[in-house]
C-alpha cells in the first residue's frame, strides 16, 4: 500500500476506473447473450431491440476507453453477423427458388 497521499487517491481512483471497464465488459457480453437468444427465437423486433442495445453499449464502452476501438467494432461486426443470419434463414424459408440460368439451345451444325 501507498504511503504517500496522492498515491493512496490514484489507488482509490484506480479502483473506481476498475470496477466501471468491469461493469461495460460484463454488460456488454450479457447483451451479446441476449441478442443471441433472440436469434434463437427468431423474434425481429426483439433482434433489433437486442441489436441495437449491443451497437450503443459497444460504442459508449469504447468511447469511455473500457473496451478497445478494434475489439468494438470486431464485437459489432459479429452482432451484425448474426442479425444477418437470421434474415438469410428466415428469408430462406419464404423466399422461392429462384429462376436457374437457361441453358443455350445447341447451335445446328
């Protein structure tokens, strides 16, 4: 422990930083959870509620410095992913097949 008066505030100050990046980290990942599940059941508005919520946590946690630029806008491209995912299958499952190519009629020698 400091024995010195300024040192013992940075410790306090260090430990108050600390506990806040904690409380970003940790919720960012039960977001990411949550927008997970919400895929799962395949409820849009509940996708874009959950997607949302993530992009706006991940961007104030970078912003604050509790998550690095680069690890935000990785997390971001994965929740994306995944939203997209989700459009893809359900877009799959309603989506006709479309029309193949025709192939060209043999020319007659």
């Amino acid at each position: 422990m400091a024995n010195i008066q300024q040192q013992k505030k940075r410790v306090r100050i260090a430990s108050r930083e600390r506990a806040e990046n904690l409380r970003y980290r940790s919720t960012v990942k039960t977001l990411m959870r949550r927008l997970e599940t919400a895929v799962e059941d395949g409820d849009a508005d509940a996708i874009s509620t959950q997607h949302r919520e993530v992009v706006r946590w991940l961007d104030r946690a970078a912003s604050r410095g509790a998550l690095h630029k680069n690890t935000a806008g990785r997390r971001k491209a994965q929740a994306a992913k995944l939203v997209g995912a989700q459009a893809v299958t359900a877009g799959d499952a309603k989506a006709k097949k479309p029309a193949g190519r025709k192939k060209a009629a043999a020319k007659p020698a």
